[in-house]
C-alpha cells in the first residue's frame, strides 16, 4: 500500500524548475544587493564627508577685512601674527574654539593656546563668538589667497615710452631747417637768373619812389609823440601796480612734498576730521604740523594700498605703498618686528600758507568759537589728491568775509553783552564779525 502511495505520489504532475537560469537570476539579485549597498553607503559618505555650507572665499575675504584686518595681514605679521595657510598650522576644531574665545582656551591651560598667549606679549585677542563655524571655514579658506605679485616690465613695456618711431625731435627740426635754408638760397638764385635774364633783354626796372620812412614821420610830429609818451607811461604804471600787488600772493601754489600725503583719500575716502591731525587748531594760533606719530596710529596696521598706482583719482600715478615706506623710514619703524628702532629721520615739509609778520590771525579764534569749516578758507580739501594754496589770503578777502558772515551768538557766553549792546545801536538781530571790530586795524596788526 505504501509502494502504491509512493507510485502515485511520483506519478502526479509536478512544476519544473530550469537550473540553467538559476545562475543568471542569482547574479542579478546579488547585483541588486550591491547596488543598494553603494548607494547607501555614498549617502552616508556624503552626510559624513562633505561640508554642510559650500566654502565660499568672497565671503571669507569680507568677514577677514571686517574682523581679522585691525590686527592680522596674510603674509606678514601686524599686531597679530601673518595668518597665510594658518589652516595647516593648526587643528581646525581648535580654532573654531580659539577664535570664538581665546581667552577661555587660555585660562582652560590648553598648551598652545598659552604659548600663543606668551608670544604676543600677553595682547588680549578679541573674541568672536557671533562667527559660526562656516564664517570660520570661510575665513580659512581666504588665508590660503596666494600673493599676487606685480609683472615684471620687460624691454618691450619700457620701450613703449619712446613714440614716433624713435626719431628724435632735434632731427626733425634740423631737417625743416635745412630745407627752410635751401628754399631761401633757392628763392635767391631765381631772383638773379631773372635779373641776368632782363639784363640781357635791354629790360628796364623801374626805380621806386623815395619816401619818408614812418619813424620819421613821427618824430616830425610832437603831437602824437606827447599821446604816445602820456599812453605808454599809464599803461606801465597799470601793469606795475598789479604785478606789486601779486606780491606774497601764493594762491594755487602746490609743492611737491617729500612725502606725498593725498588729501583725498584721508579727508575724502576716509572721513577723517581734519583737527584729528591738525589737533593744534582747536585751542592754538596755528593749526600745527602733525606729527609722524599721528600717522603711525594708523598705519602701524595700514602697510598696503589695493592698486597703488591704479587707484580712482590717483591721476598723478603715485605709488602710495612706496611713500608708507618712507613714513615709515622717517619714523623709525621695523616692519619685520612691529616696533620703532629709535632710528629717526626729519620730514622736511613745504610751508603752502604763509601769512606775512605783521598779519596775526588765530585759528582756536575761527574754528572753535566762530565754528567755521576749514572749506571756508582751505577750499575743497577732500578733493585734493596734492594740498594748495585755495584763497589768495589778502586783507581784502579777509575784510570782504567779516563783512559778509554773520556771527553765530546763540548759546555763546563771550559775545553775550556786546550783542545786547550792538544790537541796540545797529538796530537789528543779527551782526556781522565786521560790526563787532572784526576790521578794526588792531584785530589783525599788532
């Protein structure tokens, strides 16, 4: 009965299976696997790997000039080390716990921190914990800028100076001469062969009226001798008395300086008042030369100017990288070290205003108690890439401006009784500098 079962069991029909497919099927669910696997695994890498911000450079330039610029330059030291592929130097984690709060990572005993702090002289570095760590990475990624040096000019750049084919003036003009020369003996030649010419012919020249020539004619007649002598003397009396006048005149004069100082970028670009460097003008007869440590409070840090010879306004082509260093010459200051080497050498600067003797006139007087601009008398000084001489500084443009400028009394204790009294023999608010004495002959000479 079992054998029967058996045979009957065989004898059903039963599904069959193809083995020469089995292999092509399993490589394809093992393809499929591995498939997966990878694209798994390149997830993970890439959540893992690859930053969560692009790196950006521009941004990294903007937040290293409005952060990092006061104390640090990329490839030399300032008030702070050069920090030019600082990256390399040390573990990015550590700066981002550095420039957040240095001083914390210092009082946490962290050894590099506390060698950093001991090179610097103990300086405080300034923290930033408002700067996410992308900011760093950007920043980190602009230290890395190489530097971009100036070409090198070739014999082709220095010879384009010489334009015209290098023909030289003194040869043209010797060649138009020359030729002027032969035309003229030219012109004389023809003359004499025609002359030679009507010899030969029996040609006769007419022979031209004497008459009297016109310098005679006028000394003949005292008449206009006498209009001509009374004319002449005027006229040089007119002339003479307006070139006396032009003495000690000064106005448009511009020396060169043997530092070039632009105006334009310090009183212009930068906004800087002009009694920063002319302190003196506030509560002094003069305004003062400023002195070299007024500069160097800026440009210990400013060494570099961006396209110094190329820089909008700059028409004179001055290199003002080259004049930082001669300030610092003058001062005495080592770049390499930050610090003055007592080596000091004197500025000789040009005088442009200068007020005869016997002329007194205050500057605190003008500026601190009559509050008037330095435009008023110096002109557009922001605009003056080289410093001159504005006004023509006569007593008459002094007279004609305390005449013309009222005098500002509100809230001013000094003209307080005079304006009450003035104001009553006036008859009226409002007082020039010249109804209070201001052209007075002992305002101004003394």
């Amino acid at each position: 009965m079992r054998a029967k079962l058996i045979d009957n069991n065989l004898t059903e029909p039963m599904e069959k299976v193809s083995y020469r497919n089995l292999p092509s099927q399993l490589s394809l669910v093992l393809l499929a696997f591995m498939l997966m696997f990878s694209i798994s695994h390149s997830a993970l890498a890439i959540n893992t790997v690859l930053p969560t911000q692009t790196i950006d450079t521009v941004a990294g330039e903007a937040l290293f000039k409005a952060n990092c610029a006061a104390c640090h330059k990329l490839y030399k030291k300032a008030v702070g080390p050069a920090l030019f592929e600082v990256g390399d130097k040390y573990d990015k984690e550590w700066l981002y716990s550095w420039i957040k709060n240095s001083q914390a990572l210092v009082k946490s005993g962290d050894a590099k921190a506390v060698e950093i702090f001991e090179e610097n002289n103990k300086s405080v570095m300034t923290a930033f914990p408002v700067l996410s760590n992308g900011d760093i990475d950007n920043i980190l990624a602009y230290t890395y800028k190489k530097k971009s040096l100036p070409p090198i000019p070739t014999e082709g750049d220095l010879a384009v100076e010489n334009v015209g084919g290098g023909v030289s003036n003194d040869i043209i003009l010797g060649i138009l001469s020359l030729i002027f020369l032969m035309l003229i003996v030219l012109l004389f030649l023809v003359n004499k062969t025609l002359r030679n010419f009507a010899d030969q012919q029996g040609i006769e020249f007419e022979t031209p009226e004497v008459r009297t020539p016109i310098w005679k004619a006028f000394v003949q007649n005292q008449f206009l001798i006498l209009v001509t002598t009374i004319m002449l003397l005027l006229g040089a009396g007119y002339y003479m008395f307006g070139y006396f006048m032009q003495i000690g005149v000064d106005q448009g004069y511009a020396p060169v300086q043997p530092i070039h100082y632009s105006h334009r970028i310090h009183a212009g670009d930068n906004k800087i008042d002009c009694n920063y460097c002319h302190s003196s003008a506030r509560k002094s007869k003069t305004s003062g030369i400023p002195s070299l440590n007024v500069c160097m409070n800026c440009h210990k840090t400013i060494s570099e100017v961006a396209d110094a010879t190329q820089a909008e306004g700059n028409e004179f082509g001055v290199d003002y990288n080259a004049e930082i260093q001669k300030l610092y010459l003058a001062a005495g200051w080592d770049e390499a070290t930050q610090a003055y080497t007592g080596d000091v050498r004197p500025v000789r600067w040009l005088r442009i205003h200068n007020l005869p003797d016997f002329a007194y006139f205050n500057h605190s007087q003008h500026v601190t108690v009559a509050g008037i601009e330095c435009q008023k008398c110096h002109g557009p000084v922001e605009e003056m890439e080289i410093m001159e001489q504005f006004a023509p500084l006569t007593m008459g443009w002094c007279i004609n401006c305390h005449r013309e400028t009222n005098v500002n009394m509100k809230d001013n204790e000094y003209y307080e009784k005079i304006h009450e009294e003035l104001s009553k023999k006036y008859g009226k608010d409002k007082l020039t500098a010249a109804e209070l004495g201001g052209i007075e002959c002992g305002k101004c000479h003394y």
